[in-house]
C-alpha cells in the first residue's frame, strides 16, 4: 500500500504522468467538465472537500509554473485569489468563459465539493530541472 502522499490512485497516477507544460484543473462542484477530459470527482457534499485542501495537497505533491484563474475571482472570490497570490506562483487571468474553453486542454479535472463562486484554477506543470 502507498505508504505517503496521495491516496486517491486516479490523481497519483495524473501527477505521474505529467509533463512540462501539461495542465490540470481543479474545480467547484459547478464547473462543467468537457466531455473527453477526465474528470475525477471528490465532491461529497457542498464544500467538502473544500477547494483549498485539494489545491494544497496538490501543490504539495506538483510543480507549478503558473496558475490560470478567472479575473471574476480577483473580485467575486477574493479570499481564494489573495490564498492563491500566497503561493508566489505566475497567475494569468483569463474571462471565466475563456477558462472553461481552455478547460479543454486539461490532462484532468479534480472536482471539489466548493461551492464558493469561481473557485477554478488551471495549473501548469514546471520541470524539476
């Protein structure tokens, strides 16, 4: 049995395989995700898990070059953006339209159970070299 880390094997083995530049999300319970992305769901009621204890232990477990976010959240979620500009990590911003298009792109999708308006993040993978 996996001693440490991720228990969940779906996103253990998405942060396996991830490459510079490739990209995940991770999503409020709202989100859609698009059809062909994979999507893996954590959500158990509203707010659990919460969008911050999935987005730590992932950071904890990745390397991030940048996060994309929706430049609704700056205003309608700013406790979230001022946690996120914490981190020290490039943030672009894009419309939230533009992000669920972007979406698209994503290796995978983590569904939370947030329920916190623009609780959306597309992170970029660096290299550990």
């Amino acid at each position: 049995m996996y001693k440490t880390g991720i228990l969940n094997s779906e996103i253990s083995k998405v942060l396996s395989d991830l490459g510079h530049t490739d990209k995940i999300m991770i999503a409020d319970c709202g989100l859609p995700v698009p059809e062909g992305v994979k999507k893996i769901d954590l959500a158990l009621t509203f707010g659990k898990p919460s969008f911050e204890e999935v987005f730590d232990l992932i950071k904890e477990h990745m390397e991030i070059e940048q996060l994309i976010i929706a430049n609704e959240m700056i205003k309608q979620n700013s406790a979230l953006y001022v946690k996120l500009l914490s981190w020290n990590i490039d943030i672009t911003t894009e419309s939230h339209a533009s992000l669920k298009t972007l979406s698209n792109e994503v290796k995978a999708v983590i569904r939370t159970g947030e329920a916190k308006p623009y609780a959306n993040v597309i992170l970029t993978s660096g290299v550990l070299f």
